[in-house]
C-alpha cells in the first residue's frame, strides 16, 4: 500500500479545533498496542493510529482505529506517554495517524521548527481557527506531515478555584487572580509546567504567580 504523511482533522484543543496528525506508517514504536484492530479488507493495508497516554487520547485513537476498520483497513493502537515521543515517530513513519488538538500541536511545531524562545514570543496558535489550522499546515508540510480536515469537537482548558478562595479574594476572572498577585499551586499533570495553554500560558496572558 502506498502511504503519504499526513495530519488529520479530528478533536480540538483549546479555543482552536483540533487536527489530527498523520505519518508514513511502519513498524510501531512499542510492543504493546491498544484493541483497536479491526476486521478490514486487508488489501487495503495497515494503519497505525497513535495516542498518548491521558484517556481522552486513548478514547480518540479508538474512534479512529473503528472507523478506520469500518473503512476496510486493518488497524492498530500505539500508545505512548506524550507528543514529544509520537510526534517524531509520525514523521519517521511508525506512527500512520494521530487525533490532535490543533492549538497546542500547533505551538508545538512552533518550537520545534523556529525554537522555544521565539514561539514562545511569536505564537503561532490563537482563537481563530481557520488561521490556526493554516499556520499550523505551514509548519508541518516540511516535516512530511499534512493536516486533514478539522473535526467540529471543541476542547477546551479551565481553570478553577474553590468557592471559598474566590469569594475571600474577591475573583471571578483568571484576570482577577493575576491581579491578585497570589501565589498559586496548580493540580494538573506534570506537562502542564511546559505545556503553552497551562502554567506558561496563566502566567504570561495573566500574569499570574504559578
């Protein structure tokens, strides 16, 4: 079967929709693979869908693995702990497809292709989303992916206190909280640390004392 990269249109990230990336397909990057096989039309070829290791990414990757079967292609699941490890293995073929969110794999590419410091100051990823998909097809044509159409899903992050602590503080915005200048923990997983639309994100579009 002939395979092209590619980056499909699937959930959405954030304020943006999400795109789902796609690579040349090869051998999986782990031995363990998720169900997500499927009785297909062998003729068809193979396809291995990628998913990163939260729930919400296994559930994704399933849903495509099942259509992807239903389409009459024999399917896989490779799961793997984040988009730094899946990422490089779509562009090196062992991944064939993966649901993303379009904002943060957006800013991802970002960094990677023009570094850390200017994405960070330069981002490329906003609320519009058609301008978000196209920065992000500019990013990732070079690195032999595509993106594909963009599903309607939205996802989106929010951040929460307790009743108490806003009433006390007087908050009813994220803005409110920066203002504040309290300092503040956040319960989140350990990528939220470099993550744009989390702790980099509280404390640069809120300036809020993460």
């Amino acid at each position: 079967m002939s395979r092209t990269s590619r980056i499909a249109g699937a959930v959405i990230g954030m304020v943006a929709l999400a795109g789902s990336l796609a690579a040349c397909g090869g051998d999986s990057l782990e031995k363990e693979k998720g169900s997500g096989s499927s009785g297909g039309d062998s003729k068809k070829g193979s396809l291995v869908v990628g998913s990163a290791s939260f729930t919400e990414s296994k559930v994704l990757a399933e849903l495509y693995a099942q259509i992807l079967g239903d389409a009459g292609y024999d399917t896989s699941i490779t799961t793997v702990k984040n988009r730094e490890l899946y990422e490089p293995s779509l562009e090196k073929g062992e991944i064939d497809i993966v649901p993303e969110y379009a904002a943060t794999i957006t800013e991802f590419l970002n960094a990677k292709v023009n570094g850390a410091e200017k994405a960070q100051s330069t981002p490329l990823a906003s609320g519009d989303a058609d301008a978000t998909v196209a920065a992000l097809e500019k990013l990732a044509g070079p690195l032999g992916l595509k993106v594909l159409p963009a599903g309607k899903a939205v996802d989106q992050n929010a951040f929460a206190v307790s009743k108490e602590f806003a009433e006390k503080n007087k908050l009813t915005t994220l803005s409110d909280l920066g203002k504040s200048k309290l300092k503040v923990k956040i319960a989140a997983g350990d990528e939220c640390e470099v993550r744009p639309f989390c702790a980099p994100g509280l404390k640069k579009t809120y300036g809020i004392d993460v």
